[in-house]
C-alpha cells in the first residue's frame, strides 16, 4: 500500500495543483462531449462545442485584455480553468434565434467579469472571490442567464468522482471536503425527508442530482481564496455547506452555489493574508551543492508562522508543465526584515525555479499566498523531534530561527547522503537545539553534530537514538517517499502525534 501510495505521489509531484485542476477539468469536457454522442446528455452536440468555445475563448480574451490594462502579466492557465468552470456552470445555449441572443450574452457577461473580478475585486493585488462564482453569481442578477450548475448529471459521475478524489488528494483538503459533504448532505436529506421522501433517495440525491461535488472539487477549495491554516478551512466548509443547503431569500436574491461560495470567499479573506505581496529580490547563496537561499526584502510586512510556506507566482514563456505559481517553505523567522526561501537546485530544475535563478537584485516577484499547518505547539513546554530529510530541512530553519525556539527541547535527526549536502548549519548551530545527523555515505558531520552513522533508520533505531520519542511531538518533512517511511519509523518507535510537511510538485 506504501508502494503504491509513493508511485501516486510520485506521479502527481510532476503536476502543480493549477495544472492538475486543468487537466481533470479538460477531461471531464471532452467526457461530457462524449456522453451527448452516445445520448447520455440531451443538450445536442453542436450547443455544447460552440458553448465550450464561447466559455474558454472569452475568458481568455478578457484576461489578457484586462490583464493589458491593468499592465500585468495574465496567467492563462488560471483564464482556461476559469473558461471550463463556467462552461459546466451555464447551460449550453440551443441554437435557435428566438433564446439564443439573450442566453449567449448571459454567459458572454460572465465569462467577462469573471476575468475582470481578479483585477477589479482585488485588493492589493489579490482577488477576494472565485472568479468564476462572481460572474456566474453578477450574470445572474442581469436577468440575461443564469448558473445551472448541469455538471451535477448523474451520467458525469463517472468521472467526476474519481477527478474529484485526485483533485483533494493532491491539494490535501479531503478534510476540508468531507466536512463540507457532510453538512450539506445532512441539511438537504433532513428537508427532503420533511417533504415526504425516503431515506435512501433523500441521501442519494443531493449527491448525484446537486452539484456537491463538482463545488466542492473545483471551487470552495480553489487555494486562493482559502484562509491559511486547516482549523479555519474546517470551519469555512461547514459555514459554506450551511449557506448552500439551507434555502434562504433575502431582497430577492435566494440562495445559490455561487453566492454561498462569494460568502465563504469573503470570509476567507477577512482572515487571511489581505495585502498582496511584492518581494524585492537581494540575493542567493548555494547552501549546498544542490540547494539554495533566496532573500527578498518585503515591501510590506508578511505575517506567517514558523514552518508555514508561500505561494510565489513566477512567470515564465516556455511551460513545462508545472505552471508557474510555485510553493516554497519560508526559512527566515517571522521577525526577520528579510524574508529567505529554501529550493533545491539538483537537475531536473524546472521552468519556474529558473526564474528564480536568473533573478537580478531589485526585481520583484509576487507572493499570492501564505499557508500550512506544520507549525509549532502553542505551549513552548512540549520537547519536540524534527525530522528532516534532505530539502526538508527547510522549515524547520524557520523554525529554529525563531525567537522562541531557544526555550524549547528540540532534537534535530537531519538524513542527507552526505556531509557536504547538510543545509542550515549556521542556523542549526545557533539554535542550541540537539542536532543528531545520519549520513548516507558514512561521512563525519559537522562537530556541534551527533553522529547517527549510516544506520537504515526504522522503528528500532529511531528509539535508539531518542529514547524519550514517545514523549515528545514528532515533525517530519522531506519528499512524500521519505515522509512516508520516516512518520511509520517514528510511529512505530511509540510517537503518537506526528505531523508532517511532504515536498511535492517542486
């Protein structure tokens, strides 16, 4: 089951969660083509290609239009995501004169604004809502169309179960999801069991007949508009389920996907990171032969936690099919007037780390998120392991550096081949914490350095080496691969809360 857990991560660490959504987007549309071929959908073949067109066509159009006039760069992965989203949301037009005008301008208005809310509803260059829902949600209010959500056929099922699953696998949040599920599943099978129907379809409709999951996969967790931290995401989901399930008319405007979503994406904001983030590049300097430190210089201050990560968009002309918004942990402290990312460098090096590469002092680039949950315990009396391997040294250099970190009980066990390939040193030193290191190639470590010699590191040896692992909170980072054999080692050396921070998608 590891095995096959590690060749799935593996296989999607080679797609960015913007890219994979696209991708599982662009088969469903081809699926939902297919499904009208064999008569499985009624809306005709010739509405639904025109439909797609108008939908990816215009967005496209408008965001780099938009995007011309604002003088930015446009992202046109994020305008195709935009363009199929719209595209199940809106019914496809019949081509018949006497309804096609009016529906076609409906969905023409908010592909449109949808475009223009990323830049217009933005505060500080960051969009507050889904720009999808915002047009879809204005489109509405003109009278000239309105959102159907048609994605929730019971025949696109098929497909749409399994490009959902991938789609919260790989972005993490099936908590966030199934919380989201539950609540509203509960809130519609209790009404429609008021209204007189049956255990069995009460359930089983709303899953098949509303548009659930096709929300939930695709919308409520869109990465940028999501509050940083898991607790706050729960609680947005169960918020955001309430406001979807539970009919409500307020001055004639009822309750709606769209408007539960703008709802929730307004809620999110007001905790989040509400400025945008510019970064002034000052330098980089190798940590290791295959790693490297980048230092900006923020133009305003940037709130984080220790061992959280950010979310850079860097732009590049030839793709590579890893997109160009990237995630990198954050190595400075919170208190540091500088900001510093940990990347590794080791070849392959995709198309967005060499911008990162090629940056000359005084550019900017743009951060357009700051998350995660790997961070420290409130209660600074906890003893600590951190476990990284190679690269996942990173936040833990955070960490390390913070202003607390010196009143805590922090063992270090850092894997890496070999000594020269040891990141942070400067950092891990100054820290006072317990360094202990488990070279690959037998090598000796740095002085302030435990040597934990080439041992294969499992349950026996990890409570050989920190005999009170039990007792203390375990934090693992470093590739899926890794995680996943060093969380088993470290819980079957009796941790029992393990928390973990899996490099993927780099």
């Amino acid at each position: 089951m590891i095995a096959i857990k590690a060749r799935v991560d593996a296989w999607l660490g080679h797609f960015t969660m913007y890219r994979l959504i696209l991708w599982v987007l662009g088969v469903l549309a081809v699926y939902s083509l297919v499904l009208n071929a064999l008569g499985w959908l009624t809306f005709g073949l010739p509405e639904m290609l025109v439909h797609l067109v108008l939908c990816l066509g215009l967005t496209y159009a408008s965001n780099r239009l938009v995007a011309m006039l604002f003088q930015v760069r446009p992202h046109s992965e994020s305008s195709l995501i935009t363009g199929l989203l719209l595209y199940f949301l809106f019914w496809p037009t019949e081509l018949v004169p006497s309804v096609q005008v009016l529906d076609l301008a409906g969905v023409a208005v908010a592909c449109v604004l949808a475009s223009a809310t990323k830049y217009v509803l933005a505060f500080r260059g960051r969009h507050i809502f889904n720009p999808a829902a915002a047009g879809a949600f204005i489109a509405g209010l003109t009278g000239l169309n309105i959102a159907t959500w048609w994605a929730a056929t019971p025949a696109m099922l098929w497909l749409l179960v399994p490009g959902v699953l991938l789609v919260l696998y790989r972005t993490l949040k099936v908590l966030m999801a199934c919380t989201f599920l539950v609540v509203a599943v509960s809130v519609v099978c209790v009404l429609l069991l008021r209204g007189g129907m049956t255990f069995g379809p009460a359930v089983w409709q709303p899953i098949a007949q509303q548009p659930l999951l096709f929300f939930v996969g695709f919308m409520l967790t869109e990465p940028l508009t999501l509050p940083p931290r898991r607790w706050q995401q729960v609680a947005l989901a169960a918020v955001v389920a309430l406001l979807f399930a539970v009919p409500y008319n307020v001055a004639g405007v009822a309750n709606s996907p769209e408007l539960a979503l703008l709802i929730g994406n307004l809620l999110a904001f007001l905790v989040g990171q509400r400025g945008g983030i510019v970064l002034t590049f000052k330098g980089s300097r190798p940590l290791t032969p295959f790693t490297a430190e980048f230092r900006f210089e923020p133009r305003r201050p940037v709130r984080f936690l220790p061992g959280q990560f950010m979310e850079l968009n860097l732009p590049h002309s030839r793709s590579d099919g890893k997109g160009r918004r990237r995630v990198f942990s954050i190595t400075s402290a919170p208190d540091s007037p500088e900001m510093t990312f940990g990347v590794g460098t080791a070849e392959p090096v995709s198309a967005a780390k060499r911008v990162l590469l090629a940056l000359e002092p005084g550019q900017c680039v743009h951060g357009t998120a700051v998350g995660g949950d790997f961070v420290l315990p409130p209660d600074a009396g906890k003893p600590l392991l951190f476990i990284a391997a190679g690269i996942g040294i990173a936040p833990f250099l955070s960490q390390l550096a913070a202003g607390d970190s010196a009143r805590r009980d922090i063992i270090v066990l850092y894997l890496a081949p070999s000594a020269a390939e040891l990141a942070g040193c400067d950092v891990l030193e100054a820290s006072g914490a317990r360094v202990i290191a488990r070279l690959s190639d037998g090598s000796l470590p740095p002085s302030f350095m435990h040597d934990a010699g080439r041992s294969r590191i499992d349950g026996d040896s990890l409570r050989a080496l920190i005999p009170d692992v039990a007792e203390r909170d375990v934090y693992v980072s470093g590739s899926p691969a890794n995680v996943d054999a060093l969380r088993s080692a470290a819980r079957h050396a009796g941790a029992r809360r393990i928390h973990v921070d899996a490099f993927a998608g780099y």
